[in-house]
C-alpha cells in the first residue's frame, strides 16, 4: 500500500503542492475476493525502526510480530523516508526546469503519517496479514477492511486532485505523450526528474569474500531477501506441521459458522463491498482470529518460516549483510536530504 501511496504522492505533491492520496486508497473491501482481503500482503521484509518518525501502535500489537529476514530490509518508517527524499528531488528537478512547485510545510509530518498509514493496515514488519487477520483489536473494529479505509486519512496525505499539464508529466518522467525519450536539448535528465531521484538514492555496496568482489544492486534487481521471504510462506503451506495446524483451524471456522479451507480462502458474500465492514464480517473476522489462537497456527506457521528462514539466511550471509548496509546507507542519506529540506 505504501508504494501506491507514494506514486500519489510523488505526482500530486510534486506538481501541485497538495495531495490527493484518498483515490490511492486500496479498496479492498469493495473490489477483492474475501481471500484476497485477508491473504497475505506483499511488502518489503523490512526491520522495524522508529529513528524515522514515531508510529502510533495503539491496541494492534499482535500485527507487529517479526520473522528473522526483516532484519536484513527497508522498514515501512524507512520506506516512508526514502520516497519522501525522492519526491523533494523531484521537486527541485522540477524547479530547476521552470516549473513552479509549491513546497510543502512539513516533509517529516508526511513521512509519518504515510508511516503510521501503512503500519496500521500491515503491522510494524508488514506481516500483519501473512496469514490472514491475526489481530482481535482489528478485527472487531474493521474486519477484513484495511483500517485505512475505515478510518479518517491523515489531514497531510488529504485534498483534492490536481490536474497535470503534459510538459509537467514530460519532465517528471522523461517521456513525451506517446513514451518517446525527450531529447537531450529539452534539458529533462534521462527518466525525467523520477529518474535523477532514483538515482541519487540509488546506493551501490561491494563486498568482497571467497567469490570475489561483486556488486550489490538495490534489492529489487538483486531481492535475496525478498525470494526468502517468499519462499518460506510458499513452502510453509505444504509442511507437515502447518498443514495439519490449517486443518485444525478450518474445523474450528466450520463450528463457528463460517467454513474455510485456509485464512486466505474464506466464504464469499460476507465480506463487505462497502465502506465499513458488516456485522457479519466482524464476526467472522473474530471467529477467525478466536481459531487461531485456539489452534495456535499463528504460533506454528511462523515457527516453521522461522526454521527455513534462519537457515537460508546462514547460507547468504555475505549477500545479506551488504543489502542490510546498503539498505542503513540509503536510509541516511534521505533522512539527510529531508533534514536539510
């Protein structure tokens, strides 16, 4: 969700000094499958860290659990400040280039509140639904709606759409009306003033070790964290141990009303498409939650990812310890250019 938020972010912020993030909200509840709702959530596997910006964690601590490859990425407070940079970059390119771009009072106060944002839907390390709904605080109060969608966005990331004059949308991106590369001649960096952000945060570590010196490309191009913690959630769902926790856990779902084969596979038609969630929902979101605990699957399900994970981390320590650095480096230095802001 952080991502769609900060492509928001990056268009109406930067061209028009306001933001109109309300349009980015996922609707989960009015357009995916109850699966999808509850399914697990595709975010960066990233360390918690409060040195970039506080986070308001309420009564959801059960969302905020941690699995060992967290350690090694981007926390959301982290990805929040490195967009943040990106989108003042821009904002400089753009200004550079004629365009007059009002600037924002408060750089940190948007990169909390897109922080706080997405922790509230997804939990501290983003596992907060890697195995369906694993919060009773959540699930009472939203069901399987995202809690941005429930609750008042934060007033910063709030206002109206602004509209884009096509030589703005050039210089941002780089590309003319039909994806033609400006020309150098227009003065627009190669991929626009997106593309002069990404790559002054763009980091390149090197490490050296038995298979000589390498270069570490930022993680989407190199995600060894990502595949493992991809990996271990595929594999945890044919062990043993998982599988018969998953059976218990369906049963229990059966006797309360609302038969699912899997948290990720629950009955049609309960989930609410509107704004709010149903009565209904509640109550099974509840159930859900309530089979958990009683079953322990959350418990068994992460200690089996914890297993595989541990091990796949000893066996790429070296390529794991230059994305952490990598990861630390990339993170100062925004904060750095938001302080200097």
């Amino acid at each position: 969700m952080l991502r769609r938020l900060v492509a928001c972010m990056s268009c109406c912020l930067l061209l028009a000094g306001v933001c109109g993030c309300s349009e980015a909200r996922p609707k989960r509840g009015a357009s995916d499958s109850a699966g999808s709702v509850a399914g697990p959530r595709s975010h960066h596997p990233g360390k918690a860290s409060q040195s970039s910006g506080a986070t308001d964690l309420g009564d959801e601590a059960d969302q905020n659990f941690a699995l060992p490859i967290n350690a090694y990425g981007e926390s959301l407070s982290d990805e929040a400040t490195i967009q943040n940079a990106d989108w003042i970059i821009v904002g400089r390119c753009l200004r550079h280039l004629g365009f007059s771009i009002k600037r924002v009072a408060s750089a940190g106060a948007v990169r909390d509140a897109l922080a706080s944002v997405d922790v509230g839907n997804d939990g501290l390390y983003g596992n907060g639904r890697r195995y369906g709904l694993v919060s009773r605080t959540i699930a009472s109060k939203y069901g399987y709606h995202l809690k941005s969608d429930v609750e008042p966005f934060p007033a910063v990331l709030s206002g109206p759409l602004p509209k884009h004059s096509a030589a703005r949308l050039a210089a941002l991106s780089g590309v003319d009306a039909n994806d033609k590369p400006l020309p150098a001649s227009s003065g627009v960096p190669i991929g626009g003033c997106q593309g002069e952000a990404e790559r002054a945060l763009d980091i390149q570590l090197n490490t050296g070790g038995s298979s000589g010196t390498k270069t570490v490309r930022p993680t989407g191009d190199d995600p060894i964290d990502l595949a493992i913690g991809h990996t271990s959630l595929v594999q945890s769902q044919t062990a043993p141990v998982v599988v018969a926790a998953i059976k218990a856990w369906s049963t229990c779902m059966t006797a309360q009303g609302f038969p699912a084969p899997d948290p990720y596979h629950l009955p049609h038609g309960v989930v609410s498409g509107g704004p709010r969630p149903s009565a209904r929902e509640i109550r099974m979101a509840v159930a859900d939650v309530g089979c958990k605990d009683k079953v322990h699957l959350v418990d068994i399900w992460k200690g089996w990812e914890t297993r595989y994970q541990q091990k796949r981390i000893d066996e790429n320590a070296e390529a794991l310890a230059a994305i952490k650095k990598r990861n630390a480096a990339r993170v100062e230095k925004a904060a750095a250019i938001i302080a200097s802001y």
